[in-house]
C-alpha cells in the first residue's frame, strides 16, 4: 500500500517504486523523499541527512504551513527537542 502511494502521489518526481510489497531500500530512500518534497528539506535525495532533520525543526517563516512537532511561532527549547527526540525514537526504532 505504501509504495502504491508513493508511485501515485510522488512517481513522477522521485521515480517509481517496485509494488512487490518487499520494503527494500530503493522503498525506503523513495520513502524519505516523499517526506523531504513534504517537508521542504532540500536536496531531496533519499537521504536523512542535516539539511532533512534541520528542515523539521526550523520554519520557513510561513504561519500557515502546518508543522508537526512545532507551530511556526515556537521557539525551540531544550525541553522541546527532548520531547521531539522522544517521539521520533518511538516512531522510527520500532521499524529499524
């Protein structure tokens, strides 16, 4: 189902992905540029590099977008990365 997405929503500016329900890495970069054309993290290159994670934790200066982990207001704390670090352990180890 994933993958059908990603062909659908994102084909034609990441590439296609194989829907043979395997999750292999060409699914999982394809994956990661899914996010990274969501996010507005340049380059999208399927990498989750500095530039990606950055993207998530800082704004754009655009109070309209919307954002997961902080409004465009939100001035970054300690506590708030914690909090951010957090669940994004939660989210991303359990797939590991």
């Amino acid at each position: 189902m994933v993958q059908l997405g990603m062909n659908t929503n994102y084909g034609s500016q990441i590439g296609l992905t194989a829907p043979n329900g395997l999750w292999e890495r060409k699914s999982h970069k394809n994956y990661i540029k899914c996010c990274q054309i969501e996010w507005g993290a340049t380059p999208v290159d399927g990498i989750a590099g500095k530039n990606t994670w950055a993207s998530l934790l800082s704004s754009r200066g655009n109070t309209a977008r919307s954002a997961t982990a902080f409004d465009t207001s939100t001035r970054l704390t300690l506590l708030h990365r914690n909090i951010v670090l957090s669940q994004i352990c939660q989210l991303v180890l359990p797939v590991i």
